[in-house]
C-alpha cells in the first residue's frame, strides 16, 4: 500500500509542482510584497505593515472602482447567465437553420477580446458609429456613449454579454442533450406543462451546469482589463475604472507595486468570499448523477 500510495503522489509531483509554483507561491509573495513599500531604485522595501492596506481604504479611487465594478457584476452575470440559458434552450430544439444559428450564437466567443473591444469601439463612436447611425436614421438623439459617465459602463456591460453569453450557452447545451429524454417524457404523460417540466425536471438537472458557468461569470466579471485599455482607459472621470485594471494601472503606469499587491489581495479575498458563497449556496441545490 505504501509503495502505490508513493507512486500515486509522485504521479501528481509535476502538477503540484506547477500549482505552487505559478498560483500559491505568487499569492504568499504577493501578500507579503503587500506589508512593504515599492522598492525606489536603490532603496529597499521597508515593512509598514497593513498601512498599503489603510491608504487603500482613504483613496476614493479604490471605491470608485469596486463600485463600478460591483455594479459591473451584478448585471452582467445574472444577464449572461439567463441569456446562454435561452439560446442553449432554442437551439436545442429542433429549428430549421439549426446549425447556422449554434453559429451565430457562439462566433462572438471565439474572437479575440481587442477584436471584440475595437468592434464595439466602432458602434460607440459618436456621430459615426453604427449606433448612432441607426439612432439618427429612426429621427433619436445621437450621444457620446463612452464619453458620458452615465452610459459608458452599461456600455462595457453589453459588450460584456455579447462576449460570454455564447461561450456559456455550450456548456446548457451539452448539459440539455445529456439529459435522458425518459423524465420529460413521463411529465408529458402526466400533462405536465413545459414550464412545469422546466422548473421542477430541467432546471434542477441543470444546476451543477450553473454553478460551473456561474463561477466562471464570477471570475470573468473581476477581471476584466482588455475592453476598458482599448475603449475607455477606466474614463471618463474613473466610470468604467474596474479593480483589475486599477491593479495595472498602479503596478504598471504610477510603478506602486505595494499599492498594487494590496489591491490584488483586496480582489483575491472578494474572489475567494464569492466562490465560498456560490459553492455554499448553489451547491446545495446542485443534483448530481
């Protein structure tokens, strides 16, 4: 037992290997990088403790940007979540054109995110984007959706969406076709509705599928940086700053590399409180077979 209980561990060697040397070892040196201050050419990092941590509470600009991006959050997963569900349900079913829209659906994930940021970067230009375009042709109010603090994160959010929602719709769609056909066939047999089925047959089958894309959607919506250096630069007056990209802006463009570490455990402890939230919550209610 002992000679297979050391062949297992050394079969997973190389990836637990890998594992600390590129996720757990980088989050304790982060932390650690964290209580010092940025090193300045040739003076050393000096320990201050959770003082990077307290400056971090007194700068507006820090809640500026977990603000917009709680907000960012808060519509894009549920939107992405409930708009994947609908398009796995209609292609699914059997349509004509069937495979044309599966297509259409999912062309918008397998292009790139700058491709993606400079497309919509067309449809937001004012006054000849397509948007506008479109606007003006049916007599509306041609506006500058990027540059006004009011429309410029709704704006990264529908990119967002039109980004995910396809991606996620695969996952429904093979989790629909797995499922054996037998259960909604016997509701049918009881005159059982198709809303009936979908809520207490479908939807339960479908929630180890929702927590998988669900925390997915988590991640995604926090670290976001592509769209907002290609389209806004976190403007206009910090409306579309999101934490990930004011981690690269301070590490990267003002070198407070403390400042960021703080911000990155800021984000790894909001990450790890959600993903225990979801797994707590929706695990439960996932049905495993």
């Amino acid at each position: 037992m002992r000679q297979e209980a050391l062949f297992g561990w050394l079969l997973v060697l190389p990836a637990v290997m890998l594992l600390v040397a590129f996720t757990h070892w980088p989050a304790v040196a982060t932390l650690l990088d964290s209580l010092y201050t940025t090193p300045r050419g040739s003076r050393p990092p000096v320990f201050v403790g959770v003082d990077n941590y307290t400056d971090l509470a007194a700068d507006p600009v820090f809640w500026k940007a977990l603000s917009n991006n709680a907000w960012y959050a808060a519509v894009t997963i549920p939107v992405s979540v409930a708009l994947s569900l609908l398009m796995a349900l209609a292609v699914n079913a059997r349509l004509p054109g069937q495979a044309l829209l599966r297509m259409a659906y999912f062309t918008p994930t397998m292009l790139p995110m700058i491709a993606v940021a400079n497309i919509w970067l067309f449809f937001f230009t004012p006054d000849y984007g397509l948007l506008d375009q479109v606007l003006g042709a049916f007599g509306g109010v041609r506006h500058n959706w990027l540059g006004d603090a009011a429309t410029a994160l709704p704006a990264m959010m529908a990119v967002a969406v039109w980004k995910e929602a396809g991606f996620f719709m695969i996952f429904y769609l093979a989790a629909l076709q797995s499922m054996p056909p037998d259960l909604a066939e016997a509701a049918g047999l009881e005159g059982a509705s198709r809303l009936y089925v979908f809520r207490r047959v479908t939807w339960p089958l479908l929630m180890p599928t929702t927590l998988f894309i669900v925390v997915n959607a988590v991640i995604n919506a926090f670290r976001l940086v592509d769209h907002v250096v290609v389209m806004t630069r976190g403007g206009p007056d910090n409306a579309t700053n999101l934490l990930l990209y004011h981690i690269y802006e301070t590490g990267f463009r003002f070198w407070d590399t403390a400042a960021a570490a703080a911000l990155t455990m800021v984000l790894l402890a909001i990450l790890a409180a959600l993903a225990g939230f979801q797994f707590l919550v929706l695990g439960r209610r996932a049905h495993y077979r």
